[in-house]
C-alpha cells in the first residue's frame, strides 16, 4: 500500500526534468497522474515509463498558459480517473535580461507561464472539488486535497536579470498563502517549494549542445547558464553541489503525501543551504 493509492494528481511541465521526477515518484507511491508537456513526445515517453512501472497515467499536452488550458487540464484527470486530489504546478521556464533590455512580450510570457497559468489550473481546480467535498462530506468521508507551486530563489530573494522570473515566482508565493486561507475549509492545504540551483536543462552550462535554446510558441529562447557562474555557485552551496531533478522532487512529493496534511500556506526553500 502506497502512501497515494486512489489519488489522482497533476503535474504541469511533467514530461522532462523536475516534473518527470516528481510524476514518478508519485505513481511509485500508488497515484495515478495526467502528464502534461508542450510538446507531445516527451509526454508520451513518461507515460510509457509510467506503465512500465504498473501504474496510470494520461497526457494534456499543450501549453499551459493558454486561457483554456486550466480547465482541460482538471477535465482530463477526472474525464480518465474520476476525481483531482493534488495538482503541481510546475511547468516553466525562463528567459532572462536586464530590465532595459526586456521587451513586454518578455514580461508577460513568463508571468503567464509562471503565475497566471497556475491561477487558472487553481480555478478549475476549486470548482471541481467544491462540489466532490460536498458529497463526500455528505458520506461521512473526509479526503485532503494538495497543492503545491513552484517557486524559485530567485523569487524569494530576486536575482539580477531575472526582474520577470523573480516577479512571477514571488507571486506565485502570495497566491499560495492566500489560497491556503481560501481553500482550509475544504481540506485542500496549498504550500510552495523555492528552488535553487537544480541541474535541469534549463540550468546546464551554455556550451553542452541543445542546452542554450528551446523553442516555446514558436520563438526561440535562449537558457542556461555560463559554466563559470554554475562553479562559482557549487562553491557557495553549503552541499558542494546543485541539487538533482529527483531530489527536487522529494520535497514536492513531501507537500502531496500525507505526512503534510497539517501543513499549509508555507513556502519551503530548497537550496543545499545556501
């Protein structure tokens, strides 16, 4: 018996890195989960793994920040699972400048990505489990339902050529504190998970191959980061290291297990001590 068995979750930005590690640990636990990516092949590739394992698991690709994409998302876990009772919010990415340089369609993609994207899933989300904890609470049952955003250092504690990556991830912080608020009565506790250095995709050093640019919505956005900056920071984690993708993970999978059932509206830093 797994700690998730009957939950069904989402997870956003699941078919690679953070996300792909955190939908796998869920199912190891007994979950079954709806993997989204923007791009279909990745999506498809978890969920193969996923059976490998012997657990469920279903695709909504597409991009999260489009104005319908929350309530399809919610739609997909209960159209296949029949209910919704942890939803991450993970999917992101960055694309970076000094705030002289950024343009507005720089500005407001990443805010849609990382703040407006996750209130819209959130949306969807409460108008589902409002009418589910009715009936339940109707038979006697009390479920606890799970949210967890991700947030970022740099929206904790700003970072230089980051002004809208650090905005979006330091506003993601206040929708959770609030909804932790508007969402305790119904037995959903909200908390987030700031990270630091992580070794993903977005965060390899510039000069390993495809690691500099990905392609979202058409346009190509550079990512990465200089090799001697990624040292320099090795030096200053107390760790020696930057995390990986399944470390990250594990706090994630911490705020949807029950172990965090009393714990809502905290923002939980994960940095190797810095």
């Amino acid at each position: 018996m797994g700690q998730m068995d009957g939950k069904v979750a989402i997870v956003t930005g699941s078919g690679r890195g953070i996300g792909r590690e955190i939908a796998l640990r869920l199912v190891r636990d007994g979950a079954k989960v709806v993997i989204n990516d923007i791009d279909d092949a990745p999506a498809r590739e978890v969920i193969a793994e996923i059976e490998k394992l012997g657990g469920k698991a279903v695709a909504c690709v597409g991009d999260v920040s489009k104005p319908d994409f929350g309530d399809r998302i919610v739609k997909t876990a209960v159209d296949a699972f029949g209910d919704c009772h942890v939803v991450v919010n993970n999917a992101g990415y960055t694309w970076d400048s000094v705030i002289q340089k950024m343009s507005d369609e720089q500005w407001y993609a990443i805010l849609d990505v990382h703040l407006t994207a996750p209130f819209r899933i959130l949306r969807a989300f409460q108008i589902h489990f409002r009418d589910a904890v009715e009936k339940e609470r109707a038979a006697g049952k009390r479920i606890v339902r799970k949210v967890v955003n991700i947030s970022s250092t740099s929206g904790v504690n700003g970072n230089a050529g980051q002004s809208n990556y650090s905005a979006g991830k330091a506003g993601i912080v206040g929708l959770t504190k609030t909804l932790a608020k508007e969402f305790g009565r119904y037995d959903v506790t909200v908390n987030a998970v700031a990270f630091g250095y992580i070794q993903t995709r977005l965060t390899q050093p510039l000069s390993q191959g495809e690691a500099g640019e990905i392609e979202v919505q058409g346009r190509k956005v550079k990512v990465g980061v200089q090799g001697g900056r990624i040292a320099a920071m090795n030096q200053m984690i107390p760790l020696g290291r930057g995390g990986l993708p399944e470390e990250a993970a594990g706090s994630v999978y911490l705020f949807c297990s029950p172990d965090s059932d009393y714990v809502s509206g905290q923002c939980l830093v994960v940095n190797g001590g810095l």
